[in-house]
C-alpha cells in the first residue's frame, strides 16, 4: 500500500457519537489515499466500537493513551509524530467535511510549502452557544448538499467566514484554530508542535503563534471547509478560565507584544461582538504600540533619580535596549524585537510577572501616549497598565519630560489623568521631570 498523502489527525474523549459523524464524512472522501489517526484520552463510550465499524472503510489506526491529566494537546502531538505523510490536517470530532475535504487541503500545500491551511468551522462561534440550524439542516440533506445554507443564513458561517484574506493581516495566528487546520508535517516539526504539557486552552493559538514567528504564512482554503455539528459545551466561565491560563503561560514564555494585543483586545469584548471588530482593534493597536516603541528607543536615558537605585527588582516599561543595565527587565514595544530575560517585546500592558514580584516600575514617557482611539471602550490602555503596575509592584515612577517627544500624533493623556488613573486603582506613584 502506498503511503499516504496525507495523515488526519482526531484528538477524541468520552465523544463517540461526534466522531462516528466524522469518520463517516472522512469514508465518502474522493480522495483515498489519506490516513486517519484517532488519538483517544481511554473513552469510555464505545469509542473502540466505533472506529472498528470504519477500519474496512478507512485507513484508520486507534492509539488509546492512559496518561493524565486528559490533554488534547498531548493527544494531537502524539498524533502528528506517528504520521508518515506529508501533510498533517487537525480535524475535531463532530467537524463534518465534504466529499474533497482532503482533496483541497492536499491541493493547497502542493500549490506552495511553508504555508498553513485554516479550514472554516461553520457553526462554530467561541464564546456563544450554537444553535440546532445545522443539526436540522443536516437531518434532510448531506454535507456536499449543505453548502448553500450560508448564503441563505449567514449566521450559520463560521465566524470567520467575514474576515479578509489572511495574508492581509497582521496578526493571522489569532484565527489558526486547530478544529480543522493543515499544515507540513515539517512546519509542524520546526514550530515544536503542540505543547504536549498543556491540557486544555489556547493550546491551538499557541502552536499558531509560533508558526508564525517561525515565518509560516495562514491562508484559508476555500474547499476545505467543515460543519461543526451542534453539541453541548462547557460552561463559558469554564472555558475562558482555561483560555486565559493558557494564554498566560504563552505570554509569560514569550513576552510578546503580538500576545499582549491579543489579550488586550480580547479583554475589551463583550458577548455578541462582531468578530471585525476584534479584527480591527488589533491591526490597529499592533503598529500603533510598535511605533510607541520606535519613539522609546530616540528617548533620552531615564532620569538618574527615576533609575532603580536600590530596588534591585525593577522593571522600565517603554525603554531601549541600553537600558537593560540599569533595570532588571525593560519592555521595547516591539514586535520585532525577540524577548531575553531582561528586554521584553510587549508593551507592559499587561505585565507577564505574578503578583508583588517587584520592588519599583518605572514608566517612560511613553504613558502620554496611551489613549489610542481604537484601544476599546471597556478598559482602556492607560488604565490596564496602571492596574497592572498595581498588581505587581510596591511603587511606581513616572516620567514626564519637557520639549518634543518622538512618538506620533500629539499627546493625549495629562497629568491629572494620569492622577485620577492612578488614584481610581490605589496605585502610590511620583511624577517626576525628564
């Protein structure tokens, strides 16, 4: 038997049902040389019975693991290290394909190497309860059949579906969601795969995010697509829990301003946000805080007397380079910048430190500056940080110099705004003259 072209790979816990619509959609594929491996956290639902139904219809191995805790992330690195092909697709149970599923996701990475396949997930929409239009459409008509649907209900798309083309935007990991995604088994090697440590949260926005700095470009593919087949969930506190505490441990390891944005835009939504809108506040604020940094490094040298002196954990939030010296870690506002242990990519918006882990936080010039339009009308910029600042240090200092100031536009937060800020979240602060 040839090898394949192409390996899918299903992570699957206590989902029997869900994955026997998968299979069934991944049986009636027009392209057949494909291998399936079900990756099982030991179900206990007949999972075995299920794939044993399929093994005359499909390529398809079942691997079982016993290890705790229960880990997707685990299960589809596991996966993609047993693949031979030399395409890897990311398909989750109740994802329902059509007939060329795995004939467009080979196409697309003929077509080019070095890019990764983001397949719709239409239904699916993050932080909202899906409805049972595609449960009831699909009781009368087939997953080629369906496609038409949209058209007529764009509330059952995918909500991915508005967005432009991904090679257009900044910050394309955000939508590399692992339900259906492709990808060279070799990218896959290169990025570090999935986090096998994490169990359950933003591990697919992480395998994205270092894709991406691995040079990788995202790009939908058209034919792609899949249905996800409506089921219960859990509770949405649950999962933005498990989202935030994944994204932290992302963030604390890369420290990047591309991973703040991300948060910081998320943080500034509400249920029922259109999702342009978080599109648009992130391409705009990442360019706006990078050019914040270019400003920082033309700054003159922080004042003597706002420098660490005898704080020996000390943290400079919108410095350069030759600063590390003076302070133990200095944010760049630079998404070009590739965070050490003392100079940081992110902003400091968001702070990657725990709690009372510092003893000063000096703030640059660069505070004046932090009223972005775009910022978002829940918590704005100035007062993240300041809160932020609060959470992690005992004192702060901020520094308010005379004269032109190299950053764009004009400055926009005062010196009693800066008051109020910090009055409003207990923060003790001196304000002192560059």
């Amino acid at each position: 038997m040839p090898a394949p072209d192409l390996t899918v790979v299903i992570p699957s816990y206590q989902h029997a049902g869900m994955l026997d619509l998968t299979l069934g959609t991944l049986a009636g594929q027009s392209h057949r040389n494909f291998k399936v491996l079900v990756m099982d956290d030991d179900s206990q639902d007949g999972t075995d019975q299920v794939c044993s139904r399929y093994r005359d219809l499909l390529d398809l191995e079942l691997h079982v693991s016993t290890a705790e805790p229960k880990s997707p992330s685990r299960a589809r690195d596991e996966g993609s290290r047993l693949a031979t092909s030399p395409v890897i697709a990311f398909l989750d149970c109740g994802i329902l394909v059509p007939s060329g599923y795995v004939a467009a996701h080979l196409a697309f990475h003929r077509a080019g190497a070095g890019r990764i396949g983001v397949g719709m997930c239409h239904g699916h929409s993050p932080g909202t309860e899906q409805g049972d239009d595609w449960a009831r459409l699909l009781a009368r008509l087939s997953v080629d059949e369906s496609t038409g649907a949209i058209e007529e209900n764009r509330e059952m798309a995918d909500v991915r579906w508005r967005l432009p083309a991904l090679t257009d935007l900044r910050m394309p990991w955000v939508w590399g969601w692992s339900g259906n995604l492709s990808l060279e088994r070799s990218a896959y090697m290169e990025a570090g795969g999935f986090d096998a440590s994490r169990t359950y949260g933003y591990e697919d926005s992480d395998l994205a995010y270092r894709l991406h700095i691995a040079g990788k470009s995202f790009h939908f593919v058209q034919d792609g697509w899949g249905i996800h087949y409506p089921h219960p969930r859990k509770p949405a506190e649950e999962l933005a829990a498990a989202d935030f505490a994944g994204w932290w441990k992302s963030y604390t390891a890369h420290r990047s301003l591309a991973l703040e944005v991300e948060r910081y835009s998320n943080r500034n939504e509400t249920p029922g946000d259109p999702v342009l809108l978080h599109l648009h506040r992130m391409e705009e604020l990442l360019p706006y805080l990078n050019a914040l940094g270019d400003g920082c490094a033309r700054l003159p040298d922080v004042p003597r007397e706002a420098a660490a002196g005898d704080a020996p954990s000390s943290l400079l939030i919108g410095g350069k380079v030759t600063d590390a010296g003076r302070f133990g870690q200095v944010t760049l506002f630079s998404e070009a910048a590739v965070s050490t242990d003392s100079l940081w990519s992110c902003a400091g918006i968001i702070i990657p430190l725990p709690e009372d882990s510092l003893d000063l936080v000096v703030v640059g010039d660069v505070w004046r500056w932090l009223a972005h339009p775009a910022a978002g009308p829940r918590v704005g910029l100035l007062d993240m940080l300041v809160s932020e600042v609060r959470r992690v240090a005992r004192r702060a200092v901020f520094v308010h110099s005379a004269g032109p100031m190299p950053f764009p536009g004009r400055a926009r937060v005062s010196p009693e705004e800066l008051r109020r800020v910090c009055a409003e979240h207990g923060l003790p602060y001196t304000l002192i003259s560059g």
